[in-house]
C-alpha cells in the first residue's frame, strides 16, 4: 500500500491533493458549461430553427481532439489548469444543450398557460416552473458530463503537470511503477462513481415527485404531478 499511496515530489501534491485537484479540474469546466448552456438552450427552445446549428456547432467541438484544443490555447493561457479546463467546458455543451431544450419543451402546453394565469412573466416562469420540471432530464445531462469530464481531465497530463490523477500515468512510466498507473485508473473510476450517486442524490431532493422503488407513476407512488407541485412552489 506504501507504493500505492507514494507520490513522486515532482508533482508537488500529496494523493489527496491530486484528487481534490482533480475534482476542480474535472467539475469547474461543467459548471461553467452549464451556465453557458441555460442561455443559449433557453435561446434554442423560443427560436426553434437556431436549434439544429447550435447542435451542429458544439457537436464540431465536442469532435476536435482536446490534445489539438490545448496546442491551440496554450499560446493563451500556457501550461495552465485554463487550458484542460476550457475545452472540457465546450465539450460538455454537447451533451447539456440538448438535454436541457429537451427537458423544457417536455413540459406540458397546460401548465405554461396555467403559469401565465397566475401572473409568471417569460423569465420567472422559465426559472419557477420550465427549469425545476425539466430537472430530471438536466441532471441526467450533467451525470455523463460529470463522468466524461472526469475521465478527460487526465488528458491534461501531456501539457505538464495539469492532468491531476493523469499525471500518476506518466509518472508511472517514467520511474517503472506500475502501482501509480493502478493508483490513477481505480481512483478516477471512483471520483466517477462518487460523483455520479451524489448527482443521483440531488435530482432525488430536488424532484420530490418522481417515482421510487421501481413505480412508473407519481400517482402510484403517492406523490404529487410535477407540474402541480412546481406551480404551488411558484405560487408562494
């Protein structure tokens, strides 16, 4: 375990500080993209033919290598964390516009004219009743660009030492110990585990209403309809 745990002084980082490394590395950048990606689904929900080119847009850059992204940014911003972290930002826009605009459009007629009977203008009732409904489908979007983010931070390690967990990868080469190569695989695929069930338990205490145990309604469930639930909260 002393050869699993040992990490090389090159990299200035003890092994919890490389995964809390990490964790910034990997999460930031899907933060920032989905604060970009409110906006902009929000944009392609009320002008629908903008939709498809901004789906085609940030499919383009979700196909660029990172490793041909950082070659282009590291004139900018040098060997820094803001070069893995910007494209990882750009490339979780692929997968949080869509589920966003999907999420939205899937609330029904009814409840957007039920919301506008109680006086919610455009934005309120795009942040008090479209956003908690389209939850669900919001979270499942940030579950894969959660995951995929953390998997691509280690990319990072082939600008120097911004690859966080990465770097064990080079390192194990480098010095002929295999431990560091297992060390960085089986803690990465465990910050993904992690970070996806803590992103499970947070679409649980936000959607109250979804089914439990397997049930396919909120009515078997004893729960309240979304929609009711979302316009009372709004009615306070």
């Amino acid at each position: 375990m002393n050869g699993f745990f040992d990490i090389p002084s090159d990299l200035q980082h003890s092994w919890l500080g490389l995964v809390g490394l990490h964790l910034r590395e990997a999460l930031l950048p899907v933060l920032a993209g989905l604060l970009a990606a409110l906006p902009v689904a929000q944009v392609c929900v009320r002008f629908r033919r903008l939709y498809p080119p901004v789906l085609g847009l940030t499919t383009v850059l979700y196909a660029i290598p990172s490793l041909a992204l950082f070659v282009v940014l590291i004139d900018y911003t040098g060997q820094s964390e803001l070069t893995v972290m910007i494209p990882l930002a750009l490339y979780s826009l692929v997968v949080l516009v869509p589920a966003i605009v999907d999420g939205v459009r899937a609330v029904p007629r009814e409840t957007l004219a039920a919301a506008t009977a109680m006086g919610l203008g455009p934005v309120r009732r795009y942040l008090q009743v479209q956003l908690p409904i389209a939850v669900p489908a919001i979270l499942a979007g940030l579950r894969v660009a959660a995951v995929s983010s953390i998997s691509l931070v280690s990319v990072g390690a082939l600008i120097g030492n911004n690859g966080a967990l990465g770097n064990l990868l080079a390192d194990a080469m480098f010095y002929h110990r295999p431990a560091l190569a297992v060390n960085s695989v089986v803690t990465t695929a465990v910050l993904a585990v992690l970070v996806d069930a803590a992103l499970v338990g947070v679409r649980r205490l936000l959607t109250p209403w979804m089914p439990r145990g397997g049930r396919t309604a909120p009515a078997a469930a004893g729960r309240p309809d979304p929609a009711a639930h979302v316009l009372g909260e709004a009615a306070r």
